[in-house]
C-alpha cells in the first residue's frame, strides 16, 4: 500500500456510510431539510458541543419566498461523549443581524475554543450588504449576498449574549459570497479560517482560507483560491469542508500529512441525464457528494486531490449526497460528522466513531 492509498483507505474508514448514526434529525423527513454544516468541539470536561443550521425547503435560486431555507443555528451539547445530545442555544435569523443587513437564511458554521472562552463563526444571508461594484444589475430582487461572522464568548452557553462582528467580507466579483467557515489550527497555532465562496453570480463553489496569527483577531492573509475545482465530477464544485492531522508515524512518518473533505459537484443545479448514458450521482448545489484530498506540513496550498475522477463518498441512500464532514480527533478516536442524504430526502446529522487503534493499524500494516 503506498501513501496515497493509505490516505484513501484512512478517509474511507473515517467517513463510513454504513457505520454512520442519526444523531440530530432534520425537522421533516423530506427534501430540502437537514441539520448540518457546523462542527464539533470539545471542552476540558469532556463535554462536546456540535454546531449547525436547521435548513427548511427553499431556494435563493428564484428568491426568498420558496421557504424558511436556513432558518435557525443551533448548538447541541453531549455529556455522555455524543450518546446522546441536547439543545442548549440556539439562533434565529434576527439574533444574528449585523451592520444593519437584514438576514435571510443562516449558512454554514463553526466553533473554536480559544483561552478563556470560545468562538462561533457562522455565515448569513443578507439584504442591504452592497453588491459587487460594476455587477448591480445582477442582483436578483429578493435575494442577499454573504459574509462571515465572529461572535466570541466565555463559554458556548454565553454565546447568544456575544456581539456579532464581520471577518470575511469579499469585494472581490470572483469569490464575493463567503460562507461556511470551518476551523483548522496548524503546528504554528496559527488559526486557518478555511471557507466557500460563490462569485456574484453564483455560477460555481470555490475553497478558501484566512490566516490568523496566535493572538489577533483580524487575519493577515486570505487565499480565495487555493483548492481549484476539478475536471471530472468536482468541475463546478469543490467546497472544503475539514482539515485534520494525521499520525506521523509509519507510512506517513516523514512528511506531516493531513486530510481535507470537500463537497463536490457538476453543477449547480440537477440537469436530466442521458439516456444512453450510466445513469450515477452528479452531485448539485444542496446534494453535493464527497471527496478528500491531503496536503502536507501544515500547508493547505500544497494540496492534492485523491477523489479525482470519481467521488469517494457517497449516501448509500437517497440521491447519494454525503457533505459537511467534521472530524474531531480525542485521545481515544475520531468522531465524525456529515449531513447523509437518505431515503425519504431529508438529510440529518450522522456520526461515525473510529478507534484511534484502527487508524495506526492502517498507517503501520
């Protein structure tokens, strides 16, 4: 088995479809509903805290009127080491108004436990956030546009007393609607804010990230696009989703060698498929399918694909959608997290644990 293989084999055994739980159900069993797109974290007690948005049927695609769409973010709390979860707070679209822009639909999310305290990034849909200079005429009625927030706080608990403060807001017409942040330390503790982006007309989903020094609270670089979208089925998507360290040990005891998932697709929207064609999974905007890459040293613009023709994850149910994995690493093993579609359409929160032991076993055999 060479490396790049053992790197398969790791992702694969990381994000096992059939292993994976329901955790946290979406609101109805139907399509259009989920609950997702945040992360897991942990705190001294050993508590663990899941972020996510509750998604209801909708589509920004012919405005706001379809639906609730992104209507609540939510955090859920575990005592037991993710046996069983509970709500503890929770967001709706007007706690998390900002600069005066109204928001439409709450995105992607994510916690970071830093000294003294915690963080929440979330992204929002909003209305009043000026377009992108030059390209007004493009703005659908009754749709926004998206930054990304901070709201920062002693404990998870205190969170919804926190102020919301913009940190990624791109003028840029390539990538001007940031969204689903996710959080990544590296050996230098610096914090990479990774995140998708869209451009002003929202033709595609791009991966990018910014870079936060120990102690700062603004970043100091961002690179919008360091993970380019692929040739097969991730042309018109690649939205980076998770980087997680890897054991440098074994085959990979040289390099330090880390994993990234990403969501991917052909295209934004679903299109009918050939009739003389193999009829498979395309992956669209909302039923993205899934892919990993890695990257080495700490260093996310080093990295490579290993789901490159095809995709490497899929549901084994519904319309095969597996995204938004989140990998937290414990003493002990791994707990996964992803929105799986299902039968019914609907896609809920699932978890998937991996004993440490089976992932050396892998590295080392």
């Amino acid at each position: 088995m060479n490396t790049t293989d053992t790197l398969k084999a790791i992702a694969e055994i990381l994000v096992n479809q059939n292993s994976a739980e329901v955790v946290i159900p979406a609101e109805k069993p139907e399509s259009g509903y989920w609950f997702g797109g945040g992360n897991m974290i942990a705190d001294e007690r050993g508590n663990l805290y899941v972020s996510g948005r509750y998604r209801n049927s909708g589509d920004s695609r012919t405005g706001i009127g379809k639906g609730e769409r992104g209507k609540e973010l939510a955090v859920f709390r575990s005592p037991d080491g993710g046996r069983s979860f509970e709500k503890i707070i929770s967001f709706e679209k007007t706690d998390l108004k900002v600069n005066g822009w109204e928001i439409l639909s709450i995105e992607g999310s994510a916690l970071n436990r830093i000294p003294g305290g915690v963080e929440l990034y979330v992204s929002t849909e909003k209305i009043g956030r000026p377009f992108a200079e030059g390209y007004s005429e493009y703005h659908k009625e009754g749709t926004g546009s998206w930054t990304i927030e901070r709201i920062s706080a002693s404990s998870v608990e205190e969170l919804t007393h926190g102020e919301s403060e913009t940190v990624i807001d791109c003028r840029d017409p390539r990538w001007f609607n940031v969204k689903d942040p996710f959080i990544y330390h590296n050996a230098g503790e610096e914090l990479i804010l990774g995140f998708c982006s869209h451009p002003f007309n929202w033709a595609s989903s791009n991966s990018g990230f910014a870079l936060f020094t120990p102690g700062k609270t603004k970043h100091t670089t961002v690179n919008y696009e360091f993970f380019p979208r692929g040739f097969c089925w991730d042309v018109g998507i690649s939205r980076a989703t998770c980087f997680i360290d890897l054991p440098r040990t074994g085959r990979l005891s040289g390099e330090q060698y880390s994993l990234c998932f990403y969501d991917g697709g052909e295209a934004m929207r679903d299109y009918p498929q050939h009739n003389k064609g193999l009829s498979r999974p395309r992956g669209y905007s909302c039923e993205e399918l899934g892919g990993a890459g890695y990257f080495t040293n700490g260093n996310p613009e080093t990295i490579k694909r290993l789901s490159i023709a095809e995709p490497m994850l899929l549901s084994p149910y519904g319309t095969g959608s597996s995204r938004y994995v989140d990998v937290l690493e414990t003493d002990e093993e791994y707990l996964v997290t992803w929105q799986q579609s299902q039968a019914d359409g609907s896609q809920p929160l699932v978890m998937n644990r991996v004993d440490r032991k089976a992932v050396l076993e892998i590295i080392e055999s």
